[in-house]
C-alpha cells in the first residue's frame, strides 16, 4: 500500500475537517497540555502554532513554539483513529487531486 504524503493545512482548513467537539479538545490541549522539553514541564501559557499538517495517517500534527521560553514544541492529535474524521480527511486528500 503506498503511504499518503503529509499535507500542510491552515487553520481555516483544520477548523473545516474538525468537528466542533475536536476542535474544542484541540483548543483545550494546545492551551496548557502540550509538554515544553525546554521547560521540562507543561506549556503553561500555551504555544505559538507554527505548522499544522494533516499526516499520513490521517493525524494532525501541531509544531509550534512554547509562549514561556520560545523552545520548540510539537503535539500529535490521533483524529485519524475517528472513523468520520478519517473520511472527512480522505474526501479532504481526493478533492487536491
């Protein structure tokens, strides 16, 4: 089987293939869940979203930097394991095509 190629989204894109219970979930981790190795703790005060992908498993992942010491973060969101979201990313995929 061939493996889907990772794809960059904005946030317009991530707020059309969430639904509104993910994107809360989203919200909430992002704003004090995302762990800061630099901080050796939590990013109390959130991160900066510097790239969202939509990867080859249909996950979403978040690169960004911590708010409290500009270290590089990153968190990966496993969406791609809902069976309805996983569709709404593949029609996503076909409608690049």
């Amino acid at each position: 089987m061939k493996r889907l190629k990772d794809i960059r989204l904005t946030k317009v894109q991530l707020g059309r293939l969430l639904s509104r219970k993910q994107l809360n979930i989203y919200n909430y981790i992002l704003g004090e869940h995302v762990v800061c190795v630099r901080c050796n703790d939590a990013a109390k005060e959130g991160i900066v979203v510097e790239e969202i992908t939509l990867n080859y498993l249909n996950d979403i992942m978040v690169r960004g930097t911590c708010k409290i010491c500009k270290g590089k973060v990153a968190r990966i969101f496993e969406f791609g394991e809902d069976e309805e979201f996983f569709k709404r990313a593949s029609d996503f995929r076909n409608s690049l095509l």
